[in-house]
C-alpha cells in the first residue's frame, strides 16, 4: 500500500502507542483511534491520533463490550 501523507498503518503505529498490532486493531474497531479508517484488510490511522493517544486503563476492555 501506497503511504498516505498524515496517516500511517497498524504495523507503524503499535511500537508508538506501545502495544502488540492486534491491540492497535482493537482500538481502531472500538474507535479508540479517532478517524481510523479502514481500506480493505488495512486500516490507516491519522498520525495526530496516535501522537495524542492514551491507552486505556490495564484490563479496562469496556470499550470493546460497548458494540
């Protein structure tokens, strides 16, 4: 995939955030990462997202309950 100025993937953002690409998934299906987007099998995640990102709370998983 072609990089997209201002976004980057899951595989880019995990070692940011410092979380396993899985958990990155997670927080773009949750919509944890605002204005994630989903292309396919990629997801792209603006970059100011995950720069301002904080994890949530160790063992909080309500977030994937909600849905």
């Amino acid at each position: 995939m072609a990089t997209i100025p201002g976004y980057m993937t899951i595989q880019e953002a995990a070692p940011i955030i410092g979380v396993s690409e899985a958990t990155v998934t997670r927080y773009c299906q949750g919509e944890l990462l605002k204005g994630a987007k989903n292309l396919g099998k990629q997801w792209i995640i603006p970059s100011r997202s995950v720069k301002t990102f904080n994890k949530p709370a160790r063992g909080n998983h309500a977030f994937l309950r909600q849905k």
